[in-house]
C-alpha cells in the first residue's frame, strides 16, 4: 500500500485550476499512466492577480503535483491570453492590508512560502507566459525552472511606482539573470520588457507566435523581428518599434486574433523533452541550479517580509489604495508633492496621504 504524502485533503482550490494532462513522447504518442500537472491561475478579470485564497491554493496544488507519482512535470499558467500574473491583487491590498502591517506580514508568509514551494518543487516547473508577466507574478515566473511564452507578454516590475519594493524575489532572481545593471533599471524605473526583450535578456527560454492575422501566425507586429518563423513555428526575436512603424503595427494588432496554441505545442514540447531524461539526475541537476536562486531568496525573504509589512503604513498605504480608487487615467500618486512634503519633515499620516493621491482630487 502506498502511503499519501499530501498534507490535506484537497476537495477544492480556490482561484486555481488544477489539471493532470496526458504526458506525450517527443514523437507525440501518449505515454500511458503519466501526467503532466497545469495549475492554472483563474482570476482574469483581475488580470490573474493572486488573493490570498489563491496563494494557499498554488501551494497546496504544487505539493499536490510533488507527490503525484504519475507526474513529470508541473506547468504555472493562467486562464485568458492578457496576463499570466501581475502579483497581488491590488484591490485585497487597499482595502484589507493597507495599515495593517500585522496581517500583510502574515500574507507574506505564505507569498514566501509560495515562491520557496516553487524552487523546492519536486518535479520540473514550467511557466507557460500566456500575457503579461509583472510584480510579484514576475517572481513567481522567476521561480520557476523554464519559462515559455507568447511573444505579445510583457514582463516587468511595479513597486516603486505603487508603493512597494520587488523583494518577493525580484531583487534576489534579476540580477542572476539579466546582470546588476539591467535589474536595477528594470526593478527601479518598472519599464516593461517586450517578450523578445526579456528573451534576449534570457529571463524567457523560448518564444511562441500568439497573433493570427488573416490565417496566419504572425511575430509581434510591435517589435522589430526578423519577420521569420524558425522550423518550429517560433518567434526569432528583435527589438522595439518607434514612430510610424509602430503605429502601423498596431492597426495589425487590431486585425489579429491571439491563438495561443502555438504556445501551447511549445509547452508540450519542453515536457516532452523532460520525459525521456532519467528522473532522479533531471530533480539532482535542476535541484543543483535552483540553489544559485535559493541562496539570494534565503537570504533575504524573512527581512524583507519584515520590512514590506511595516511599509503597509506609509508607502504601500498611499500606493495601492492609489491604485484601487484613482481615477483610470491617474492610478499614482503625486510622486514630486510627496517628494516635497517629506523634504519639509511632514510626517507620514492620513493627511497627507490624502494630498498627494488622485482619488481625492476628483
């Protein structure tokens, strides 16, 4: 008898989908009794941003697919084709977390958890990018061991511009990535990377067209690409549009439709690749190249969490509920008042959080 090694009983998982798919050979035939396992993030209405209920859920699915016998590897996706993630939600934040650092620090234990659950995976986690990738979904994606993504996505960070700082693993994961440079100018300024940017970075390991345009695939009509596909059907990568060029590009953005199956075929791909390597080696060589991110994650995860519930009274407060309640056109504060009422040895309180944000202003 074999024993059960989840930790409950899962009868249901809030805000996930979890799926166990056929895994296939390399050849596509189906190998009998094994899986692939596809937790699948289910709020896009709120761009797939995570609750809380949703974080205990991803944890609990990613044990889940650890101890599946049957499985080989483990896709992080979500539903829709706008966004895989863009970290927590915003609405949550304002409305509950915002100060109270107490309760923020114990959400961020277990957003800890999560991301640590990922590094810690017993089976290959591969992020299937199907949208925009930014805050603390960018992180999670990082966590991850590959990722493979519709060349539309954008990747980035947020925090400085909403009150918080990217140390749920961004500051820990992008300078392994993209070097010291590129991070501090990516985590900072929080300007997104196009797809075929952040594949040359080498955050993405593969490509996928996602714009069909009168029947056929076609690259990112607002990124300069070779204008190419390569023997797979994937994306060669180029640089951004400026001026005219891009406005054409998004009039045939416009005529297009997103397929994501070309994404998906690239996902089923790299499993398939993952089947026919000897397990145990696969989890030892994995689990040795995870430890350059786990060293950094560990090192910093429990000040930062630390840090990150006390700024819910301050910075985060004004940010996220800025960004909750603002106007469409104007979800940030007004960052040069704020400048100028600190530099005047203003203290931190309701009032002036109330002068420098939009939804006051109305």
């Amino acid at each position: 008898m074999l024993k059960n090694h989840d930790l409950v009983k899962l009868e249901e998982l809030a805000g996930i989908k979890y799926e166990l798919r056929p895994a296939r050979t390399p050849d596509g035939k189906v190998a009998e009794g094994l899986h692939n396992a596809w937790i699948w993030l289910d709020n896009p209405s709120q761009y797939n941003s995570y609750t809380t209920e949703m974080v205990k859920s991803v944890i609990l699915a990613l044990r889940k697919a650890s101890n599946d016998r049957t499985v080989n590897a483990i896709v992080l996706t979500a539903v829709g084709d706008k966004a895989f993630c863009t970290g927590g939600n915003t609405k949550e934040y304002a409305e509950y977390y915002a100060g109270n650092p107490q309760e923020y620090k114990q959400y961020m234990r277990l957003f800890n958890d999560m991301v640590t659950g990922l590094l810690l995976a017993d089976k290959p986690v591969v992020c299937r990018a199907n949208g925009m990738r930014v805050g603390g979904g960018q992180e999670m994606g990082m966590a991850c061991d590959f990722t493979i993504a519709q060349d539309l996505a954008r990747f980035g960070q947020a925090g400085p511009k909403h009150g918080s700082a990217p140390d749920g693993g961004a500051t820990d994961f992008l300078p392994l990535f993209v070097g010291i440079e590129n991070a501090m100018v990516g985590c900072t300024l929080c300007e997104p990377w196009s797809a075929h940017q952040a594949y040359r970075l080498g955050i993405v390991n593969e490509l996928a067209p996602a714009l069909v345009v009168d029947g056929k695939f076609v690259p990112n009509p607002l990124v300069i690409t070779d204008r190419y596909l390569d023997e797979y059907g994937q994306i060669v990568h180029g640089a951004p549009k400026t001026g005219k060029e891009l406005e054409a590009g998004k009039e045939l953005l416009k005529r297009g439709k997103v397929d994501l199956s070309r994404l998906d075929e690239a996902v089923e791909r790299i499993c398939a690749k993952l089947l026919v390597t000897f397990p145990n080696c696969t989890m030892k060589t994995i689990g040795s190249l995870r430890k350059h991110k786990l060293h950094h994650w560990q090192l910093n995860a429990e000040t930062s969490r630390e840090w990150l519930g006390l700024n819910m009274m301050t910075e985060a407060k004004a940010g996220f509920q800025a960004f909750n309640s603002g106007p469409k056109d104007q979800r940030e504060v007004d960052f040069v008042r704020l400048r100028q009422l600190l530099a005047e040895g203003r203290p931190w309180s309701d009032e002036l959080i109330r002068e420098i944000s939009p939804q006051y202003k109305r």
